[in-house]
C-alpha cells in the first residue's frame, strides 16, 4: 500500500488534531505528522523550508475557520510559494456552507474537500490519489 | 324672403324659444306654439295670469320676477322649475321686459326655453367634480395636482399630514424643495418622458423632507392631465407614505441576515463537536487496549463537556436576540462607565494603563443595563489585554454626537488587528486574532449582538502595531 511521507495538519481544534494523528498512525498514512494550530503557524514554519523538498509534507489537511490566519488565508500565502514539490491540499472542514465548497473549487492546489468527521475510508481515498 | 314675422315664426320653433306677452291694457295673452308645448297645453284658450303661473314649482317666485320687471323696467332673466300640465319636472330659462307708455306699464313680453337637458347635464358635471373633490379631499393616500415646473397647486388632506405642512405652505413651494436630493434626477427624468408623451404614468419610490427634516419614504404615482389640444396642463400625483414598510423590510433583512449567521453558526459549531464525537466512538469501537479505551472516553467526556459550552454560548446570543423587545431605560453614560472602570481598576492598576475620560455628563444612551456594562467591560478589556508589550497602554474614551446621536469611541494603543486580512471576521463567533491564552472569540461577538439588539451599530478602525478604535453608535433616544 501507498503512503505519504510527510503528512500537514493545520486545525485549531486540538482534539481533532489529536485524533486525526491517532487514526493516521493506525492506517500507517504516512511516515510522520506535522500539526498546526493555525494558518500563521504553518506558514511559519512551511516558508524557511519550502526550497528542501525532503522537509516539506506531501499532503496538507487544512481546515477553514481558524485564528490568526485562517485556512483561506493560510493558500493565499501558500499558493505564491515557489516549490519544487508535488504537496496535495485537502480542506477539511466542519462547514457545510456551500459557499466554501465553491470557494475552495476556485483553487487549483485543493484536490478536495472533506467534511468533518473524517473515517478511515476517508484517508483511504486520500491513499489511493497518491500518484506515482 | 320671408317677412320679418315669418322669419320669427319660423325662427322661434327651431331654437325651442316660446315667446309671449301680456298686454295689460287690453288684458290679453298671447304665446307662441313653443310655450304651450313647455307647458303641455292642447290648443286651449289663453289662460290668465295666475293660471300660468300655477304651473311653476314657486308660482311666488315668477311673480317677483314679473314684479322686479314692471319695476325695472330694464330687462330681468331667472332660471325656474315649473311643472307641465302632464306632470313632467322642468327647467325654464325665462327673460321679461316690462314696457311702458306715460308713465305706465302696459305691457310685459319675454321669452321661455326649456333648459332641463342643459341643467342636468351641468348637475351631472357638477356632481362628477363634486365627486373628484370628495375623492381627492378624502383619499388616504397624499394626492396632488402641480404645475408643468414643479409647484403645488393643490394638495390634499393626507399630503398635508404626510409631509406636516399646511396647503399655504405647499403652494409656496415646488415639489423640488421638497424631494431628498439624490432621489431628484430620476423623477425629473421620468417627468420629462411624460411630457414628451413616450410614458403615460410612472411610478417611484423616492424620499422627501418632512417638515421636521426628517426623511420619509414615498411611492409616488404621476400622471399628466392634457387639454382638448392635447397639449400638458398639470400633473396629477398620488403619494403613499411607505416609511414604515421600508423600515419593516430593513428590520426584516437584519433579522434574516442574523438567522442565516446563526444557522451557520449553529451548524458549524455543533458539528466539529459532534465529528470529533463520531471518530472517537468509532476508534473506541475498534481499540482493544483497554488502557487506550479509557483514556478515548475520558477524551469523549471533555468532548461532551466542549459541546454543553458551546450550546450555552449559542442560546446566549438566542436570549440576546428574543430580548430585543426588552426596556431600555435611558441610562447616564459617564456614570455606567465610571463604574465599569472601578469594576476592571484591577487589571488597569495591573497594566498601569492610562485613562483619558472624555464623555459629558449629560449624554444618556438608551440601552439595557447589562448590556451596556457588558460592551464598555469587553472593549476596555479587550483594550488592556491586547496591548503593546512595548508601550504603556493608553486609552481614550470618547463620545461626539453624530446627528444627534451619541457616538462612543474606544481607542487604545495596543497591538491593533490587520483589518484588511481579518475585518470581516472581528465579531465573528470563536474568532481570535492573537495567541493570547484568554482569547475565546465570545466578547466581541456578544458586544456586537447586545449592541445591534439595541438598535446600534458597532465597527473598528485598526492600525497593525499603532491601535484599534472601536466605536458604537448609540439608537437616538426617542423623547
């Protein structure tokens, strides 16, 4: 089975990100887990390492409304960074406001968008796009 | 040719003119065909005077006029009722003239025409003004007639009423002295189009001074009344009062934009609660270290206590919105916020804040006691814990009046807010903007509900690293 590398959790709620670390590691998602608890802090540390391919995640699970810099916020930054690494972006997010489903549409670099909670399969389909 | 006597035989037939004279010498009568046909005689003998005169409705009346004659002796016309001898009501146009010889009346002659058609169409006339008076007078709604250039020429009760001027007053003016600026363009727009005949009517809503200056909402109707040559004579305008109907609408689309808000709210709250809830039962499910359950249902527990705060937050903000309808005694603004300011003297001795007070005594705010402490503590709270770790933090409390209405601001030194990256979530539920350990992301969001279920507006100027002002526009306190 396919697996990330390095798999990017950016969510406030620290319960979420707690469990979401707990089932990565238990469908073996990825070899580590980095977590944020907000847009800012991400980027933070995303901006010093984004020319080292071999420290950047893979795969970003990035959830909407948070402080500081909150999820759209966060691509907006993110989108102008000049890497040269393949990272997929998920939404995942409690809102069920269709709203941000077309927002996040209108970004090239969100491969999808997930509503909270996320099960296993979830992940699973997450695994199965990983391109080879 | 006919001779003249001919002529008039033949003439006073065909103009429906009875003649007759009464020769008082000889005491005769005579009258021409037309007059026995008004007075529904068959070819009977002349009858005398008081005979003829019977046939009026007031035999008096004729009389006077006979006798106002012979007085005279200059011409006397009267317009009279009498009834035929066949009992049909009519109307008679009579003329006299008395003549006299030596002194001495000897003869009175004059004419008789049936007018009945005449004058009932005139009543008819008559009563279909009467009824465009009444309708006009009495309309509920403001009804006016103005002239090609705007002026007043006549208005009615309810206009007078709508607009608190008398009818002298509006007569003085133009319906341009009137009409909100900005709303004047595209009326005179459209009574260009009328006068040029491309529309018929038009109808717009549009705002007016009221005689108080205060604006009051209308939808106006216009139409152009033509002459026979077509040609524009003045413009009939209907002016409904729809203030309270827009007043209404507004209300209503505040209330849905609250409702939807919260909707989003709700939903979106109560479920990254109940998502988290969901993946903890199913791991739970799935774990077989009893160690590890245990600790998954302690998590559980946390969860549950998460989602209990999280209801009570959100039916804080429900009994904030149901009691909008609650009293709003008219509170001192300088006192309340004296005692605010003792209540937080802790955490201002703490932070050596300083305080520049600058509110008159007199301002009075309308609002709900709690309310009110519950803004002014969030705002000089927020004030102190975001504060530059640099710099003393100083704060200025103002209030100005703006239209009359007290305008209260908050100024700090802190540590300010990017508003062009966060301005639209300021108030938002559960929404922080520094990593400050006590940040929930409730107070402004209460402060923002408490002070719109006043009746107020709240908004923020900001400058990253220079300071924030907030500032609360009070509801006008209504004497």
């Amino acid at each position: 089975m396919k697996k990330f590398d390095i798999a990017c959790l950016i969510d406030d709620d620290k319960m979420f990100t707690f469990l979401m670390s707990k089932q990565m590691r238990l469908i073996d998602f990825c070899d580590s887990i980095l977590v944020f608890n907000d847009g800012d802090e991400a980027l933070r540390y995303l901006k010093p390492i984004m020319h080292s391919p071999e420290t950047l995640p893979s795969v970003i699970l990035l959830d909407i409304n948070m402080p500081v810099l909150d999820g759209w916020q966060f691509l907006d930054e993110f989108v102008k960074f000049d890497i040269p690494k393949k990272i997929t972006v998920y939404i995942v997010s409690s809102s069920i406001d269709h709203a941000d489903r077309i927002k996040a549409a209108s970004y090239r670099e969100v491969s999808n968008f997930y509503v909270k909670p996320i099960t296993n399969a979830n992940l699973v389909e997450m695994l199965n796009e990983i391109e080879v | 040719m006919q001779t003249e006597l001919r002529l008039y035989k033949n003439i006073a037939p065909l103009a429906g003119l009875g003649i007759w004279e009464h020769d008082l010498v000889k005491d005769v009568i005579y009258w021409n065909d037309v007059v026995r046909v008004i007075l529904e005689l068959g070819e009977v003998a002349y009858p005398s005077v008081d005979e003829a005169l019977s046939y009026y409705k007031d035999p008096v009346k004729a009389r006077h006029l006979i006798d106002r004659a012979v007085l005279s002796g200059s011409p006397e016309s009267a317009d009279l009722e009498l009834i035929g001898a066949k009992g049909t009501h009519k109307c008679v146009n009579i003329r006299i003239q008395a003549e006299y010889s030596k002194g001495k009346c000897v003869r009175i002659y004059g004419t008789i025409q049936d007018i009945t058609a005449h004058k009932k169409l005139l009543k008819a006339l008559e009563e279909r003004e009467q009824r465009f008076a009444n309708a006009f007078d009495h309309a509920p709604i403001g009804m006016a007639l103005v002239s090609l250039t705007g002026g007043w020429i006549k208005v009615n009760t309810s206009l007078c009423e709508l607009f608190g001027y008398a009818e002298e007053d509006f007569l003085q003016h133009t319906f341009q002295d009137f009409t909100f600026p900005a709303d004047l363009d595209a009326d005179l727009k459209q009574l260009q189009q009328l006068i040029a005949g491309k529309i018929s009517t038009y109808s717009m809503e549009k705002r007016y001074y009221h005689a108080d200056g205060r604006l009051i909402w209308a939808l106006l109707n216009v139409s152009l009344v033509r002459n026979d040559l077509g040609e524009p004579l003045y413009f009939v305008s209907q002016i409904k009062d729809v203030t309270e109907r827009k007043r209404n609408m507004e209300i209503i689309r505040d209330q849905n934009g609250r409702l939807l808000n919260f909707a989003h709210i709700v939903s979106h709250n109560l479920r990254s609660h109940s998502g988290n809830i969901r993946m903890l039962t199913s791991m739970i499910q799935q774990e077989e270290d009893e160690a590890e359950k245990d600790q998954m249902l302690r998590l559980l527990d946390d969860n549950a206590a998460n989602l209990l705060e999280t209801l009570e937050h959100l039916n804080e903000i429900v009994r904030i919105h149901a009691g909008e309808e609650k009293e709003r005694p008219e509170l001192p603004l300088t006192r309340e916020l004296d005692r605010v300011l003792t209540i937080l003297s802790p955490s201002i001795m703490a932070s050596q804040a300083n305080i520049i007070k600058d509110v008159p005594d007199d301002v009075k705010v309308a609002f709900d006691p709690a309310y009110l402490e519950s803004v002014l503590v969030n705002l000089i709270s927020n004030a102190l814990k975001y504060r530059h770790p640099d710099r003393r933090p100083e704060l200025i409390i103002r209030t100005i009046f703006c239209d009359g209405v007290p305008l209260l601001s908050v100024a700090d030194n802190g540590l300010g807010i990017d508003l062009k990256l966060h301005g639209h979530k300021l108030f938002g539920m559960y929404k922080t903007f520094h990593r400050h350990p006590d940040a929930r992301g409730m107070g402004l969001f209460l402060v923002k509900n408490q002070v719109e279920a006043m009746g107020g507006q709240i908004w923020a100027e900001s400058q990253p690293g220079v300071g924030t002002t907030f500032f609360v526009q009070f509801n006008p306190v209504y004497v």
